[in-house]
C-alpha cells in the first residue's frame, strides 16, 4: 500500500461545492480505491487565491516534505490540477521538482492518458487554469476599483474599526480611543517605540496577534482612513500622496465612515512624520554601514534578540526589539565597554580553562547513527499504524502488536540518544587545545590595526553568541564546540 498526500486550495469561500472538506473526501475515496492511505499528517491545505505558490505556506511545507531523503509519501493528489497551481510556469516547475525526489502529481478528477499524449492534455490544462485565473483576478480587481470609486470597502477594518456589512462601511469600535490617542502622544513628542511600547503593555496586539512596534505605528499614522478616507491599490501597495491628490498606483477617495482624526492633526503629523524622513536621510551612510567588533554576536538577556547599533554621539548597542517597541527592558551597552569585557573575558576564559559551551550546539560524533531522526522516523510509522487501524486495514490485533513494538524501540532509541549525547559532551571540547584558538583570536582583537570586520569574523570562529545579562551587568560569552 502506498502511501500518499493530498493538497486541498479553495479561492473563495463561495465555493462550497468545492470545499477543503469536499477535496478530502473524494482524494479519500480515491486513494481506497487505488490501494494508497492518506495519512493525516500528509493532508496539506491553503485557503488562500492567488497564483503565485511562494504565498501558499502548506504548499511550501509539502514541498519541502518530497524533497526530503527519506520522503515519506509518493505521490500528491489533488482535486483538480488548478489546485496544484494556476501559474503554467510554476506548475512545469514544481512538477519536475517532484518528479525528481519520486514524487507524482495525480488529479483524480483530469485522469490522463499514458505517453506524450497525456503530457499534452496535461500542458493544456494548466494553460487553461492560468488563463482563466487572469480573466478572473482582472475581473476581481475591475470590480473592486469601481466599488472604490463609489466609496464602498473592499478591504479588512483598520485598527479602530469594524465593519458594518448591511451598511458597506467602517464603524468605529473599542479601538477608535486607542488610534486618537496614538495621534497625540505622537503630536505632544512621544517617540513611536515608546508608544508600541506603551500599547503592548495595555494589551494591544497587531491582526496577527504579535505585540505592536514602530511599523504599527506608524502605518496608523500615515492610514488616511482615519480622516474619513479610502485607499486602494490595483497592485495592494499604495504610494499615498498628500491631500487629495490620486495616488499613481490607485485610488484615494472619500469614504462613507466617520472620521477619527480631524484635518488638521493629520496635516500636524504628516508634516512631522516628511521632517523626521527627511532628518534620517540626511545622516544615512552610503553603502554598507561601518562594521564594529561584536555586531550581530550579543544578544538581550530578555526576549534573545540581537542587540543593534544606535546612532548616537556615543556608539552603543540596544535590543533591536526594544528599538521596535516589542522588548520591555532596556539593554543599552556602550560598544567600547563591551570591547573591553570580552577581552577581558576572553582572557579570563584562557587562564582558568573555562569555556562555556553554548545550549543546543553539541554535535553528535561524526561517525555515530542519527538517533533524532531514527525516532522521528519511528514516530511516523507510528502515526501510519494508526491511521492504517482507523481505517480497517489493521485490525485491532495487529495494531496493539505493531504499536508495541515501536514504542519499545522509540524508548530504545531515545535512551542511546541521551547516552550519545552526555558522551559527545564529555569529548566535544578539549580545553587545552582550544586555549591556543582562543589565544590567537584575542591576540588578533587586541591588534589596533586590524579591521573592525576582521575582528568579529574572528570571534565568529570561536563564540557562537554573547549574551547581555542586564541584571548582574555582565557579558556571557559561549562558544562553539
């Protein structure tokens, strides 16, 4: 019995007769009838439109799945090919991809003839899909410009809004106090950070459900909507223009909501937000910008993230996510102290042995079995039995029997993984050897001559990252095994 996976995409939700669960159903009955299992695990679904495959993030995983060296399934079916793609191009792409890794597209709905004949049949389906998809989408977007044109939504609420469907307008909501508060602050000198922070210290959260950071901000800034506005872009990126000129790429009209923000404190901050731009371009650096010892090797003790260079009189570094608004506790560090504590450490490090070996970074011996993947493998045979018993190819007995035996060796694998593991601790690091590594990289960093990108491409050798500990006012360093 082979085993098989299928891929559901639905454009619309119009499309009941269509649905994800009326593609599974019928791949299902498909699969019976061909002697292959559909295990669950292998059930990739979209529910987007489109017809590019970059945005269809199961797609992408049930690619990566067939690429894989031991792939675990044969063949993809789908409903009808214009599931698999819409996109000629990307459909030959794709196709020839799997069938390179082994792994065959069936529609079992379009059954094709053996031979060039079938492949023929095959081409001019996918061209009919991507034809009919352009007339679609070109239809889509003339009749979202004309509902635009008229004042109508044709696009999600704004933060601080919701949508009247009876209506066809936007409706302020819960947030509305929220967004004039933004404004304000804004007006009054409040930095765009410290206003995602305050915002996600409240409870805020973006669409997504992420903590809000400057681009949030931001975008409610410069959103027109809020004075009573609609934008909208053919292409779904608007270059907005002040007032009421029309933007080049798409429309700028009057809405049918109430505004939230009157004119003059969109202008107050429109002229604000052209003044800052034009502040920051002024001291932009051309090309790359300057490279300094530790950049990209420390990170925040709090939330992981890396600590970024700020321009200021003095070079220092800061949480990028604190920059953004999204990390609650400041990490500004002078880089010339940091240079000063890592060689310090560096040093510290050499005289007393002392190495710590950064978490998760053990690699296991070269020559040794790959126990990880031998249980994941384990684990998938597991879910096969399952599936195989829900629907009745294994009968109770087999099930127990096969079950039992590979919990046993699931147990027996993860016992040599952790016996691997303490051992490969134990004979990772040489202490004695790596001292001399070590010792010519600091010798290396404590040279004034060499460049500031020499210096951190040295220390890459040996430290896998630095972490800030804001707390005890001390920078970690762990290194590479």
């Amino acid at each position: 019995m082979k085993t098989a996976a299928a891929y559901l995409r639905v454009s619309t939700e119009e499309q009941d007769e269509y649905s994800l669960d009326s593609q599974l159903k019928l791949i299902r009955a498909y699969a019976a009838a061909h002697d292959m299992i559909v295990p669950n695990e292998y059930v990739f679904q979209d529910e987007t439109s489109g017809r590019s495959a970059k945005k269809r993030k199961d797609f992408q995983r049930m690619i990566g799945w067939a690429k894989e060296k031991d792939r675990p399934f044969e063949t993809v079916l789908v409903w009808k090919f214009s599931r698999f793609a819409r996109n000629q191009e990307e459909s030959i792409v794709y196709k020839a991809m799997l069938r390179r890794c082994g792994v065959e597209v069936v529609s079992i709905s379009e059954p094709l003839a053996e031979g060039p004949f079938g492949s023929l049949i095959e081409r001019i389906l996918e061209w009919m899909d991507e034809f009919y998809s352009i007339r679609l989408s070109g239809e889509v977007k003339r009749g979202m410009a004309e509902k635009v044109s008229r004042g109508e939504i044709v696009t999600p609420p704004a933060f601080g809004y919701d949508v009247d469907k009876k209506a066809k307008r936007y409706v302020p909501n819960g947030d509305a106090a929220t967004v004039r508060k933004i404004y304000a602050d804004y007006l009054s000198g409040v930095g765009m950070a410290t206003i995602a922070r305050e915002l996600g210290r409240i409870g805020v959260r973006t669409s997504r459900g992420n903590l809000p950071d400057n681009r949030f901000v931001k975008y409610i800034l410069q959103n027109p909507v809020y004075i009573g506005k609609l934008r909208w872009s053919k292409g779904g990126h608007v270059n907005y223009s002040r007032g009421n000129e029309l933007p080049e790429n798409g429309y700028l009209v009057d809405g049918r909501h109430e505004p939230l923000i009157d004119a003059a404190s969109w202008e107050a901050v429109q002229d604000k937000l052209s003044r800052s731009e034009r502040g920051r371009r002024k001291y932009q650096r051309d090309g790359q910008p300057v490279e300094w010892m530790l950049k990209g090797l420390v990170r925040c003790s709090s939330c992981g993230s890396t600590l970024v260079r700020l321009s200021t009189d003095c070079p220092s570094m800061q949480c990028h996510k604190y920059a953004h608004g999204q990390c609650r506790v400041s990490h500004s560090l002078s880089i010339a102290r940091a240079d000063r504590q890592v060689i310090a450490a560096l040093e510290y490090a050499c005289d007393n042995l002392a190495f710590p070996i950064a978490p998760h970074t053990v690699p296991r011996p070269a020559e040794g079995p790959d126990y990880g993947r031998q249980i994941a493998q384990e684990r998938v045979k597991l879910r096969r039995v399952m599936e195989a018993y829900e629907t009745e190819v294994y009968t109770l007995e087999d099930f127990t029997r096969r079950r039992r035996e590979i919990l046993a060796r699931i147990a027996e694998l993860e016992q040599l993984q952790i016996d691997a593991e303490v051992d490969a601790r134990s004979k990772t690091l040489e202490p004695v050897a790596f001292r001399e590594k070590v010792l010519d990289v600091l010798q290396l960093v404590k040279d004034p001559q060499q460049t500031e990108a020499a210096k951190n491409a040295a220390l890459r050798s040996i430290l896998s990252y630095i972490v800030y500990e804001k707390a005890e006012n001390r920078l970690a360093l762990y290194f590479f095994t």
